[in-house]
C-alpha cells in the first residue's frame, strides 16, 4: 500500500526519511509471500489449449492444464516422462489386413498405430464454477457478475473421456485449432469427425457445443474404462508421443464448454478461450489481459514431486535441492503487462521481477566479454547477485532461396553453384556479432544443438562453406567468387550477356530499425559484385509471395515443436513445399534421395542408423544449399539470486512448477535497492522558493508603480 | 436551441456512414479476410482449409460490398459491409475476431484510461493557465523572457524523452514512484503520479504559450484599460476579467477533447504500463482486428462530434450574446 500522501509531503520535506520504499508496485502481502513476478509484452491471444500455439500463452496454460507426458527437467537430451499418464503409452502395430504387427515391423508395412494410455487415478480438476452443474443453466442472481471466483465452485475426478473430448474439440471446425489440418492426416476418424461436425454445426446451429460434440463418436480413439483409452493413428509416427506432450492433448471436462456457453458469460469475456479448467499445478485466479495475469496454486494439484534425478551437470548445479518436494514451490505467479523493455528492465534491476532477458538497449550494461571472447556478466550485475545463463535454442534462422526461381532456384549446376557461393559470402558470424550481440551459434546444417542429429566438432562442419581449423572457419570470398564464376557469372557478371547479376531479396522489414539490416545485407552481395534489390512489403504481401512461390530470397526462421530432428527436415520435403502444398517448406525444395530418406528416417527411432541417414540427408541438402544455414540463436536469461532451480528446459513449457523463490532475501535486496532519495527534492523546492523571491519584488515594484 | 441541437444530431448518421465506409475501404485495400484468418490463426500448420473455416465462422466468407449471388436487397445486406456495419448504429460492437465483447473490453479499459486523462487535463490546465497568466503579468521583464525561453525549450523536446528521462529521474535516480504499472482504487495514485506530473511538464511550453497569445489579445482591449483606470491591481484584472473574456477559445479546446479523453494516450499508457485504451486501436491494426478498428473509429468519431455540439452549447454558457439558432 501507498503510504498517506501526509507521509509522503513529510518525506519531501525532510532529508533524516531514510527507510521508505514508496516505488514497490506490488501490495506489501504479496511481496512477502512465494510469489513469481513475470510479465508479459503483449495479451495473449488464446489460454484455450486447443488453439493456444505460442510461448506467451503456453506462458500461462502449460502451468494450468496438463497433458498425458512431459519433459524430464533435468535430463538432456530431451526424455519425455509420463505426467498424467501412470506410465509410457503402449504402442501396437496393425496391418493394413488389421493384423498385429511385431514392433520391429518396417513402418512401410505398418497401417496403424494404437496407443494404449493408461492414466493417473484420483487426479482431480482445480475447483471451478463449471463443476457444479446447477449453474448450467442459469446464473444466481445474487451473482456480482465481476468474477467468477464468487460463484459456488465443485470440482471432479478425472477420466479418458476428458482426453477424448478435447481429441473432439480439436476436429471441431468451430474450435479453429491451429493443428486439426495436421491431425486429421494422423488420428483415424478425425477427418470424418470435422466433416460431420461441420455438417452438424450448419445443420442445428442452436446445438450447444457439449451436446454436438458428444452426439458423434470419433472413430480412432476408444474409451477402455475411466482410466485408460486407445488413440488409433495412420502409419508409424512415433512423434506423435511428442504432440500428446503439448497442451493441445490436455484433458478438458465437457462441462466447460458447457458453462461457458452462457451468453451473459460471454459478454463478459468469461469464456474457455481466457478462463481455463484444468488440473495443473496452477489455477488463473485473475486474467486482466490488458493488466496483469494472476495464477495461483491448485488446492487439488495431485502428487508430483521435484525431480529426485538428474544429469551430473544439474547435480552440480545443485538442483537437486529440492528434490522429492512438493510441487508446486510457490504459492502463485503474477505477471504483470510490461509492454516497454526500458521500464521492464529497470523495474528487473529494482528487484519488482525476478527473471529477465536481455535486450540490444541494456546489453552492454549486463554482459561484459572477457579478453579471450568469453561472455560474463558485469561488475554491477554481479554486485547485485545476478546470474547468467545461457542456452542455444532449437531454432534455426536461415536465408532461404526459392527453388522455384528461375535464377537461384532449380536443380542446375550453375543454380547451386550461385546459391553455394552466395552461402559463403554472407557472413553470419559478422550478422551475429553486430545484429545478435554475439548470441547465436553460426549453424553448420538444419538441426540444432540439442537435437537428435545434430553433429557438432570436425564431424559437423558444413564443407560447402566452411573448412575445420581448430573450429570452423568460413571459406574465403575467393572461393566463393570461382564458385560464382563456374555458375557463369564472373565478377558477378553473366558470363553471356555481360550484364551485371541483379538478386532480389524480399522481406517485410521496412521501417527504420531494418535500414541496417538490409544495408548489410546488400553490402554481402556487393562482396561477389552482384546488386541485391530489396523489395520491401507489408507482412500479408509477403506472406502472399512466400504462399505463392514469387518471392526470391527471404530470410525465414523456424522453432522447433518438439525435439525431433523430423521437426526440422520436415521444412525441406518436397510434398511440404508451401507455393506447391501449403506446407512449411518455404524454400519448395524438392529432391527426390532426400524425401525418400526423409520418409524412412520420420518413423524411425533415434538410433546409429537414423543418424547415418539425417547424416547423409544433410549432406544432400548442404550441396544443394537450398538455404544459408543462418544461425540457431542463444538465449540469455538474467536471475536474481532469490529466484532457485532455474535452468534451460527449452522443451518444457511448465517448468514455473519447480521453481523456488526466497521472498526474505527478495524483500531485504528490494528495501536495499529502493530506498527514496528525499535530498534532490528539497534541494529543488529550495530553488523554487528562490526563484519567487525576485518575482514577488518585480510584482511589488509593478503594483507601486505609477501610472505615468 | 432544440432544434439545434436535434438538426446537429442528425447530421451525425451521414458522417458517421461516410467514416464506416471510409474504414471498411481502407482497412480491405490494405487486408483480405485471408490475410486477417492468416493473422489470427497463427503462423504454424496453417491451411487454406483452416483459413476458410475461420472465415465461415466469422462470417467474412461474404463479398465484400455487393453480393452477386444473391438477388434484390440481399444484394447489399449479405455482404460483409452490412453484416458487419449495421450493429454499430445501435452501438453493439459485437465480438472482436479474436473472440473477445468489445464493449466489455472498452468498458473495463476506459477507466484507468481517464484516471490518467482527468488529473492531467486539469492539473496541465491550471498550469498552464496560471503560467500564460503570469506571463502577461510580467510582460516586459526578465521574467517574461526566462518563461518564454522555458516554454521554447521545453516545447522543443520530444514528448518521448520527457517520459524515459522521468521514469530514469523520478521512478530510478530518486526511486519516488514506481517506474511502471497500475492498480484500481486509491493504489492507482502511486501509479499515475509520475506520468501526470510528465504529462503536465511536457504540455506546458505549448499550453502556456497558447494561453498567453489569447490572453495577451484580452488584455489590450478597453476593458482592461478601464478597470485598471479604476484601480483593480493588475492580478485582480488578469485573473478576474481577462481570464474570463478568454474562456470561449479555452473551451474551444477543452470541451472537445472532453469526450474522447477515455480514448487514452498511446504512448504514455505503454510506457507505464496502464492498462488503458490508448493501444487498444493500435494493437487491433497490428492483429488486423477489423472488428475492434471499426468500432473504436466509430465511437471516436462519434465522440468527436458530440466534443464539437458540447464546445457549442458551452458557448452559450460562458458568453450571453452566442445564441443557436
């Protein structure tokens, strides 16, 4: 709380007020207790998990809703364990007669997958007023209609039929879930189902959802009893365990779609898509999009407990401390709209939030390089008992040529020769240290570190431009101009007409902060002497290009979904070429070897033989260089030292559940950092009552004056 | 005077048809309904099936203003323009593409927007007022030309830098308030201190200046002339009789503003974390919510309009010789 506007004049007024913190923007209950202060720059746009399809609302859901499996926190490479699931699913394999298969059948001969999942039992639902039933169909009158936390809320236990409500919610065309299109190629049944549903929806508008939904059977997954159900999909795809570790496959009660229905609640913006049910850790206590987002531990959160293994690395971290604890470690998670990054970080230096990334503004003010190129943090980060960590994140950000362009593109010597030159001659390293403050790993090939396939060393060197010298060193622009020359433009001229080799680079970056970018980017082409063309547009021409296959060279990225290296291959198969299928094949690379590997490695597990085969995938798509391999970007995250068991998961979305924070410790580092400074004030009204002297005595000699 | 006002009132439906059009015109030249189901449904996985789902279930699977396939009057009502425009004479706004009620949303962001608007409106005024006046007290002197040297110069920074320099000043150095953030009730005041305060400094030179222009045409008129003749010290004049024979213009500036003061200020509201309306409209042009774009151009031009009709009736208050007729 404000302290008396009495108490804050008296402040002003007196230089002996040492002790007072008068810029804590949080209540003085809160700030004592285990609470995490996050932010969040801009409102999310869904929390229901069947739509919601980005870090910042998985931000938020992931705490609240949770799936069958997730990702150990503490072993690398990423291990999916169970979470609702009592244990790993079993998998079973059919023929195309539906006969079972042995497991080591080759995924050719494969027609279906069955995973049988069994669950958790006595996993309940946090309390919610969609639980109890009466409210169904009419709200009380004595209701406030401000939150609906004043309604009467139940609670009940969780079965299969929750999991295969929410399978239906995703086929149901009028959820608009980002992944039904992609499903529908895998789960049985769910193509139909959409159809049907569809049908329906048209059919009997006045339908509720809860009804719709439940009034057609979804034929590929199969309730067992409470507790256990079948998914049946098409073929082998053993990355579909990834996808049931997303929020998408979270369980939902039908009596959520059926509260929600209310049309007051809806006016209200009390709907499923900003109010979740879930069993997570977490409940949402308070959603003020345009404010702050307050979660709060789940008073029914089922037994989960800190991780009690983990890899030598995390052990020596020491984040084994609390293992066998409780989860969740804190009592609740505000995060507060902070859509500035100056306010955000100098609010993060106040100690108001605990964690924070590191923007191009305050970069140097938080990370300093040591003599040998080695990255710290500064005098002043560590005085305050901040720490860094780092993590190269499965991400690719590439410059992509359009295989379908008549000069970049296309299977010719001459093409790739061209594209392979112009590989070499854009500098990433250059790009990294001027465009990312160093953070970014130049990358050598598609995949990631941390990802099955990636291969880092002598062995993961990028031969077509790069050579291994005690570390990869980029081929020199010479050879990159023989390369040019052999494609028949030398000096970057076409060795048949003469005429100067004009590129175009198409991009939606065309405001001021991209004037750089793009000045450096035409400065790589001037090095080979071909004149790079911008050609700016905004964000939906762009996308139109790319949809439509006009566009020449962009520069595109690309996060991974989960840890597989298909997850990132998959944007270079042929029947994935956006002007051609839709796909995210944004390049429309198309090679006949690499689709018919790709096809063998995405149903294969990781082993010595799936390596051999993304191995010589890579080699195929490093010769053809239907992009610049770019660079896989670093994350940098600033803690405070009350903020524990932080580390980087960049699979796991809900990882708030094991943090610890220390709120004594936050509390004394607060008053230490925030004490009012009174003096300038005083200091300043003195100058003021100077400053009225001569205008009191310019006013009396006015007022004395006479007339004439 | 009725009649007056029921004949502005009218004239109110064509400009505000004449502004529906003009959005919708330039909001579609710029975004297909693809381009908005593209926006909205994200970047990953997305297909033309998904997109055209997402126009059928929010009913931009019409043409846009005429509709061939159909006949008679249908021709113009099943179109996007139509089904879209109509409620908004009836100020229904409907739900936003991202599925959100929009008058729920302007009814909950307003407030913080004027707890903000309000104190700065009326604290900058007074300032400013009483500044302009003092200015005109001191004509001539060394005074005079340090204020209007201070209002040059404060005139001459960008409004950007008053804020940044005042979160770093007052919210870092001094750490007196908080440097961003909001909370309702009476915790709003720690809250909105410093941007009111930087919101009053920042309009200062420009205000002041405004007000002394006017003043300073007030006070080489006859009366002023005559009640110094009198005998009124040159305070009692100023603020008194010339401060009052200036008001037309000051309404003229305030009374229109007043309505559309829960619009919000963009910048300031970003930068402090106030959870207002001022990026509500700018937040939608970014997410191609054509929803929240049309109907908060349609309230603000609605509100523009009621501003203008106010500044007239305010007239009749403050000078007894306007008359409408």
């Amino acid at each position: 709380m404000f302290p008396p506007l009495g108490l804050f004049v008296l402040c002003l007024l007196t230089t002996s007020c040492t002790d007072i913190v008068l810029n804590n923007p949080y209540s003085q209950q809160e700030s004592q207790k285990a609470v995490i202060y996050s932010s969040f720059s801009e409102r999310p746009k869904h929390l229901d998990p069947a739509r919601a399809y980005s870090s910042n609302e998985y931000a938020i859901i992931a705490q609240v809703y949770e799936p069958l499996f997730q990702y150990h926190y503490l072993k690398r490479p990423y291990q999916l364990v169970p979470l609702l699931a009592k244990e790993m699913p079993l998998v079973s394999y059919y023929g195309h007669s539906g006969e079972k298969l042995p497991r080591n059948t080759s995924a050719a001969r494969i027609a279906y997958s069955e995973y049988y999942l069994s669950l958790q039992g006595g996993v309940q639902f946090q309390p919610h007023p969609a639980f109890n039933l009466a409210l169904h169909k009419a709200l009380p009158n004595e209701w406030d209609r401000q939150s609906l936390n004043s309604l009467a809320s139940n609670t009940r236990t969780l079965t299969s039929d929750d999991f295969i409500y929410q399978i239906k919610r995703l086929a149901d065309p009028a959820t608009q879930s980002p992944i039904a299109g992609l499903m529908k190629n895998y789960i049985v049944g769910f193509a139909d189902f959409m159809q049907a549903q569809g049908v329906l929806q048209k059919e009997q508008p006045h339908l509720r959802k809860a009804e719709r939904l439940h009034s057609l059977n979804l034929s590929g997954v199969r309730k067992i009893d409470d507790l256990h159900f079948i998914i049946r999909i098409k073929g082998k795809y053993p990355q579909f365990l990834n996808w049931l570790a997303m929020p998408f496959f979270a369980p939902m009660p039908w009596e959520a779609d059926a509260f929600y229905s209310n049309a007051e609640l809806v006016k209200k913006n009390m709907t499923l898509d900003w109010f979740p049910i879930g069993t997570g850790p977490y409940w949402l206590k308070e959603n003020n999009p345009n404010r702050r987002i307050v979660l709060e531990k789940n008073p029914n959160f089922h037994l989960e407990t800190y991780p009690a293994e983990a890899d030598t690395i995390f052990k020596k971290m020491g984040l084994l401390h609390d293992a066998g604890k409780k989860l969740p470690l804190t009592e609740k998670v505000i995060f507060s709209l902070e859509k500035e990054s100056v306010p955000y970080w100098n609010k993060f230096l106040q100690g108001y939030y605990d964690v924070s990334g590191i923007s191009s503004d305050s970069f140097d003010q938080a990370v300093s390089f040591s003599a040998t190129g080695n990255i710290g943090l500064t005098q002043d980060m560590q005085d305050r008992g901040i720490s860094l960590q780092t993590a190269v994140t499965t991400s690719s950000y590439y410059f992509g040529f359009n295989m379908m362009d008549k000069v970049v593109g296309g299977d010719s010597d001459s093409a790739r020769l061209l594209r392979q030159s112009i590989s070499i001659a854009i500098d990433y390293e250059e790009y990294i240290s001027i465009f990312q403050n160093g953070r970014g790993v130049p990358a050598q090939s598609i995949i990631p570190p941390g990802i099955f396939g990636h291969v880092s060393g002598k062995e993961g060197v990028n031969p077509t431009t790069y050579r291994w010298q005690e570390g990869y060193k980029r081929r020199s622009l010479e050879e990159a101009k023989v390369l040019l020359t052999k494609a028949g433009f030398p000096s970057g001229r076409n060795v048949k007409t003469g005429e100067q080799l004009v590129l175009y680079f198409d991009t939606m970056d065309s405001g001021p902060d991209s004037k750089a970018r793009l000045n450096w980017l035409r400065k790589q082409f001037r090095k080979l002497n071909i004149e790079l063309v911008v050609r700016a547009t905004d964000y939906n021409r762009f996308q139109e290009k790319m949809r439509n296959g006009s566009a020449q060279m962009f520069m595109w990225g690309w996060n991974a979904d989960y840890p597989d290296p298909e997850n990132f291959l998959f944007l270079l198969y042929g029947k994935n070429a956006k002007a051609l299928h839709g796909g995210e094949n944004a390049s429309n690379y198309q090679n006949a070897e690499f689709d018919r590997l790709f096809e063998q490695m995405s149903s294969m597990n990781n082993t010595a033989e799936r390596q051999v085969i993304i191995d010589q995938m890579i080699s195929i798509s490093r010769k053809d260089a239907p992009w610049v391999w770019g660079f896989h970007p670093k994350a940098f995250s600033l803690h405070h030292a009350w903020y524990k068991n932080s580390t980087p998961n960049l699979m796991a979305n809900n990882k708030t559940k094991y943090v610890r924070v220390e709120p004594i410790a936050r509390k004394a580092y607060q008053n230490k950092w925030n004490q009012a400074v009174i003096w300038p004030l005083v200091i300043g009204l003195f100058m003021l009552l100077l400053l009225v002297v001569p205008a009191v005595i310019s006013y009396r000699k006015i007022e004395r004056a006479t007339a004439l | 005077m009725i009649n007056y006002i029921l004949r502005r009132l009218l004239y109110v439906f064509p400009v505000l048809l004449g502004v529906n059009i003009l959005t919708f015109v330039l909001f579609f030249v710029v975004n297909s309904p693809d381009d908005m189901a593209r926006m909205q449904l994200g970047d990953k996985h997305v297909s033309q099936e998904a997109v055209d789902n997402w126009k059928v279930q929010r009913g931009y699977d019409l043409p846009l203003l005429w509709n061939e396939g159909v006949s008679g009057l249908s021709k113009a009502q099943e179109t996007i323009f139509f089904k879209k425009s109509i409620s908004l004479f009836l100020l229904d706004f409907g739900l936003s593409d991202s599925g959100r009620d929009i008058l729920s949303d302007i009814s909950q962001r307003m407030w913080p927007s004027l707890a903000l608007a309000i104190p700065s409106l009326i604290v900058g005024l007074l300032v400013n007022i009483t500044f302009a006046l003092l200015l005109i007290f001191y004509r001539g002197s060394y005074l005079e030309y340090g204020g209007l040297f201070l209002c040059i110069a404060l005139m001459s920074i960008s409004g950007l830098f008053y804020i940044i320099a005042g979160q770093y000043l007052v919210g870092k150095l001094l750490v007196l308030t908080p440097i961003s953030g909001y909370a309702p009730g009476t915790d709003a005041f720690k809250f909105i201190i410093l941007p009111v305060l930087i919101g009053v400094v920042g309009g200062l030179g420009a205000g002041a200046r405004w007000y002394r222009t006017l003043f300073l045409e007030e006070s080489s008129r006859d009366y002023v002339r005559t009640a110094k003749a009198k005998g009124l010290s040159d305070l009692n004049v100023l603020f008194r009789h010339v401060l009052k024979n200036a008001m037309i213009p000051i309404l003229t500036g305030i009374v229109v503003v007043l309505p559309l003061l829960f619009m919000g200020s963009l910048i300031t509201e970003s930068f402090f974390g106030i959870p207002g309306l001022g990026s509500y409209t700018i937040d939608a042009i970014n997410r191609q919510d054509f929803a929240i774009v049309r109907s908060m151009v349609f309230l603000g031009s609605f509100l523009y309009i009621i501003g203008l009709l106010l500044t007239d009736l305010s007239y009749t208050l403050v000078d007894p010789r306007v008359r409408l007729d």
